[in-house]
C-alpha cells in the first residue's frame, strides 16, 4: 500500500477516535515525538495505546483536516488543523511519519495553539 494511503487511513482512524483501528497502523517499534524540543510522546504500540486511549476518552470533538499532505518515498508530511484536542484547544500543526513497510513506525509534531482574534485565528507562539 502507498504510504498517502496509509497515513489517510490512520487519520481517518485517529478521527474516529477507534483506538484499535488506529494503533493497528503503528510499527511494532512505534514512537512518537515532539520535534522541536524532542521530548517523546510515547514509544512503542503498549505506549502508544495508554496515550492515546487517554486522549481518544477525554477528547469527545477531537478531529484533524489535513490541510496539505506531501509524500516523498515512505516519508508523509502533513500540515494539519487540529479542532478539540486536550482541553479543547485548536492546533496547527506539521506532522512528520516515517513509514517502515506498511506500517508507521515514528511521528514527529512541530504543534502550535490557535486563538480565535476577532476574525482572524492567530498562533501562540
């Protein structure tokens, strides 16, 4: 399958918030990373499902649009607009996975938050 194909479909996943669905997408050595500051997200599937079980339950309108997605071999980047993430925040984000077969074994984020000023949305930076 074609790494666009693949990373549509774990997105579709994730906007399901089907955590089944979506880890089943994951390499068996997962991990996931903020890119700026490198701080780990989670590693590895068992990780990765504690995190996102936890995200999926205490976020009821979470759902990411995909604003532009580019594709070079089994590298995705994405630039996205996250609506309902932790405690409702709105995010923009780029988002970086590394594909290992049919699988996505790393997930990089540069995430920022979105404020609504009068018309306008506007990126805390």
């Amino acid at each position: 399958m074609k790494a666009g194909k693949i990373i549509h479909q774990f997105m579709a996943a994730y906007n399901e918030r089907n955590l089944e669905k979506f880890v089943s997408f994951m390499h068996p050595e997962f991990e996931s990373f903020l890119f700026d500051s490198r701080d780990v997200l989670c590693s590895g599937i068992g990780d990765a499902r504690r995190v996102y079980e936890k995200r999926f339950k205490e976020n009821h309108n979470l759902f990411v649009t995909t604003l532009q997605r580019i594709i070079n071999d089994n590298v995705v980047v994405e630039s996205q607009f996250i609506e309902g993430f932790d405690s409702g925040k709105t995010i923009y984000a780029i988002a970086i996975f590394e594909l290992k077969g049919d699988k996505v074994k790393r997930a990089s984020f540069l995430r920022r938050e979105v404020k609504q000023d009068g018309n306008a949305l506007k990126l805390v930076i």
